[in-house]
C-alpha cells in the first residue's frame, strides 16, 4: 500500500471503526463498486436516521407552504482565486455561462474566497478546518453550494460546464428541483459517483426553485454536524450518498428528483472532442439535444490546429468571445 491508501484506510478506521472500514477498503480493491456504495451508504444511514424523519415532515409542511422567491433566479458559480486566475478553459467557461444568464433574464453571481461571506455564514469549526487543510477546497465547495441553495434556491453550476447559448433547450425552471439526468441508453454509470447516482443528477449542477427546499436543508444540517464530529471525509461522493439515502428513504425527495426528464445526453461528449478536429456537422449533432457541456480544467487542452484544422477548443473559444 502506498502512503495514500494508508491514510485513506486510518481515516476510514477513524470514522467507521475497522469492521466496516475493513469490508469498505476490501471491496474498494476488488473494484466493486456497488459493494462499496452499499457499505457507505449503510454506515451513513445509521447515523443519519433523525436527519431522515425530520426531512420527512419537512416535506409534507413545504408542499402546503412553498412560496417562489420573488427575486430574479440566481447562477451560483466558483473560483475559488476569482476570475483573473482561472485558467483559460475555466474563463471560456464562464464567459458561455455569463452570456446564458444575459440571455435568459438572469443573474450570475461569480464566488471566490473573498465575497463567500457576503452571502452564507459558514460555522466557524468549518472555516477552521479548511484552514488547516483537513476540509479541502473540493468538498468546501460542496458545502458552499448546499448552504447557498437552502438559503437563496437558484443553480449552482460548475466553473468548467460550457453552456451553448444559440438554442436553449434545458427548461430547469419548470421543476422544483433540476440536475442533469441521463438515459441508460445514452450514457452507461463509470466510476462509483456515477453508479451511486445513476445519473438521476449531477453534484456540479444543482436548481431549487425554492428557499429552504428540504432537500437541501437535509444536506446542510448532515454536513454541518458530519463535520463538527469527524476530521476526514468518508468519500469524496459524500453529498451525493447524501443525496442518495434520502432518494431511498424519503418518497418525497424520491418523487421530486424523478420528475426531472431525461436531459443533455451529450453532457460528457464534448470533453472527449476537445483535441480534435472541429466539425460543425458534428458539433451541430452535438447541441440539437444538449446545451450543457461538461469540460474540465486539469486537461491539457490544444490551441493549436491539427491537420490544419482548428480543434473544439480552439473554435469554441472563438465563439465563447463573440
């Protein structure tokens, strides 16, 4: 075992005890993943049960009483430096998404360490652990979008998701609670995040129509008081286990996750064009059904043409400044 898989044994030992842990890391090994969620997600259950009948109520109480927020829907979105160190991918990004929120009578709000505080109050026991490294900025920014999303309602969308604006097809605002969810037929899970979710959402979109959806009420108090007790993460999908045991176990939360229709089959094409020669055939294909597109920032990306083409990095770019 190497320095990393041992840190990651004593802190799932620190949390879950070695019986559980042993029979997590095991079935981890042998690439098991539905072993492995099904260990996590029991584990996380039982320490989860009042935070499950409490969100059971909470449900009932919110669909009598939910009110819209009057104020204009709000684009949540991270950098953690700000804008002016994002790195090129992450700047193409955010200039599809400010032209979207332009587009579509919305308003984006651009986050980064020095105007956080301007909206949520993060307990300072968090903060703490952030500074001291034990939280990292990844799953800080999971904690941020739950707080931001209980609090205003809105999307929270991730920095690397380029939007296509000549044709908006994604309607979110037409349901309580949106995230991308993908067919079967157009996209088979890879990796535990995706077998955990089956792709029914995704952690770097999240929509509430509302305030205060008991969703994301759940979410902020079991993170909350997860954090106040423990020192390392149980797994790096820990919000959408969270996600996932009040699926199971709230018909409420259940129903209102699975209105949301299949959407953006080609939500993960894109990333693999990147490099590649432009096509605007192909590209065309691409957008009839999808406007969502996720890319990331620690690829290696080319600017430069090949075969004297230009790439999708290289186009979409172009248009990004149009």
């Amino acid at each position: 075992m190497n320095n990393k898989s041992i840190k990651r044994a004593k802190d799932l030992k620190s949390i879950m005890g070695f019986k559980f842990s042993s029979k997590a890391l095991l079935a981890k090994m042998c690439g098991d993943d539905h072993k492995y969620i099904q260990i996590i997600k029991e584990f996380l259950a039982t320490m989860n049960q009042s935070y499950i009948e409490k969100s059971r109520e909470s449900f009932k109480e919110w669909e009598k009483n939910k009110r819209k927020n009057s104020e204009q829907l709000i684009l949540w979105t991270l950098w953690w430096q700000g804008y002016d160190n994002m790195p090129e991918i992450v700047k193409m990004c955010y200039r599809t998404q400010v032209k979207y929120a332009e587009s579509n009578n919305t308003k984006i709000i651009l986050l980064s360490k020095d105007n956080i505080c301007d909206y949520i109050n993060i307990p300072q026991v968090i903060l703490d652990k952030v500074e001291r490294k034990i939280i990292t900025l990844t799953h800080f920014s999971d904690i941020i979008r739950i707080y931001l999303l209980e609090q205003y309602g809105g999307a929270w969308i991730d920095s690397t998701l380029y939007i296509d604006n000549e044709i908006s097809k994604t309607d979110f605002q037409k349901y309580d609670f949106f995230s991308f969810h993908l067919s079967p037929d157009a996209h088979q899970p890879v990796g535990t995040g995706q077998v955990l979710t089956e792709c029914k959402w995704s952690g770097f979109m999240l929509y509430s129509k509302y305030p205060h959806n008991p969703l994301f009420i759940y979410l902020k108090e079991y993170i909350t008081a997860y954090w106040n007790k423990h020192d390392a993460i149980i797994d790096y999908f820990i919000m959408n286990f969270l996600i996932r045991i009040l699926y199971e176990n709230v018909e409420e939360a259940r129903n209102m996750i699975d209105k949301v229709e299949y959407n953006n089959p080609c939500l993960y094409v894109l990333n693999a064009l990147m490099n590649k020669p432009y096509s605007n055939k192909e590209w065309d294909m691409l957008r009839s059904e999808t406007d969502f597109f996720k890319l990331s920032w620690k690829e290696q990306y080319i600017q430069e043409s090949v075969d004297e083409q230009m790439t999708y990095y290289e186009k979409l770019s172009v248009i990004s400044h149009i």
